[in-house]
C-alpha cells in the first residue's frame, strides 16, 4: 500500500531565526536546511525533515540512517519514500516498492513547456483542452510525468520527450517506445495543487494524511 502525507510549511518557523525547530530533524537534514539562504526554502527543507523524522519510524526506520539506491535515489533500508514540495505544501509518498511523487502549486500553463519537452502524443493531447481545463491538463501532465521520473530514479537524465503518459479509459498509462509500464498514477485532490504519485504497486491510500508541524 503506498501512502501519502503532507505538511504545510506556514506554520514552521524560519530555522535560521528559531534554531530550536532543528531538533525535530536528522543531523542531516539540519545542515542542508541551514545551506539555504531563503527562509521559505528553509522552512520547506524544515518541514521535509519533519515528515520523515515523524513518518519513517512508523515503518521501523530511522531517519538517521537514509540510503541510497543505485541511481542516487534516497530511500530507508525496508521502505521506499520521495519528497516533493510547491508552495506551502511539501509532501511524501511512501511505499514497500518503488515510489515517486510531485506537487504543483497551479497556475496559468507555461507557454512553451508542452511543446518543448512532452512527448508529442502528449502535447496533441493537451491541445483538446482550452482556457482554465487546460492549465488543469498540462499541471495533471506535468505531474504524472514528474513523478514517473521520480519513481525511477532517473530524474533529467530521462528526457521529458521519451515516455508518454496518457489517460486511457479510467487508468493513466505510462509507455516508453512500444512497450506499455506496470507502474500506477495516483491522484490526490489538495485545492490549488496539483499532485500525482507513481509506484510500482496497485494499491493506494484514498486520501492525503496531514502531519501536524511542531
């Protein structure tokens, strides 16, 4: 089953103005929050701290220990998670496979983007939909396809334009070439976000579970 939790970032104070916020995550995660110089980027860097330190010994893991998989990825040694953050938001999926997450504060369509690195069968896609459902459609496809890489591990070193993430009937289906995925597209209703996880399991929570901040 793969889960997803969230955390808004409003409610945390900036590290740099209150140090004691730091004792709530790994040593780690301490130091990569200080290396930003924008206090909202603290704090998102803060927040995602605070989701593992709270969600990863739910799994019998602990935060002090995160690892690396073979394409750079970082995962606990039993149990697979990623962080995205947009916003005020920050999120992590979690789950016994491979998983991969993407959060999108929404807004009007950056022009330009579809026809530049979505695969062609993608940007005809989107050249269904007009006015407000087309922002909805290119912020829904830029998730999908974010999280796919996410999930993978490759990240960019993916090209955008290589696999085609597309509805088909009541799925969302991921093709690379001729060969059609296994993985699953999950989507979550957060008002003024778009978010999508991938995975390579079937089952999914139903609904977002918010983490309080400290």
């Amino acid at each position: 089953m793969v889960y997803l939790y969230a955390i808004d970032i409003r409610a945390l104070p900036d590290p740099k103005e209150n140090p004691a916020a730091l004792h709530h995550i790994s040593s780690s995660r301490r130091k990569k929050v200080m290396k930003y110089l924008q206090a909202n980027d603290r704090k998102s860097c803060l927040g995602a701290g605070i989701l593992l330190a709270r969600i990863l010994p739910l799994y019998g893991e602990n935060p002090e220990k995160i690892i690396c998989g073979p394409e750079g990825k970082p995962r606990a040694e039993n149990v697979h998670f990623n962080l995205s953050h947009s916003g005020n938001l920050v999120i992590c999926a979690v789950g016994e496979e491979a998983v991969g997450c993407d959060i999108e504060k929404t807004g009007l369509e950056i022009q330009g983007v579809a026809k530049r690195f979505f695969h062609r069968n993608e940007a005809e896609y989107l050249q269904k939909f007009h006015g407000q459902e087309r922002n909805d459609m290119f912020f829904r496809l830029w998730t999908w396809k974010e999280s796919y890489i996410k999930m993978t591990g490759e990240g960019l070193r993916l090209p955008l334009q290589d696999f085609e993430i597309l509805p088909k009937g009541e799925k969302i289906q991921v093709r690379r070439g001729d060969e059609i995925l296994s993985c699953h597209i999950m989507e979550y209703n957060i008002p003024e976000y778009k978010v999508s996880v991938c995975a390579e399991e079937e089952e999914f929570a139903r609904c977002v579970k918010y983490v309080n901040p400290l």
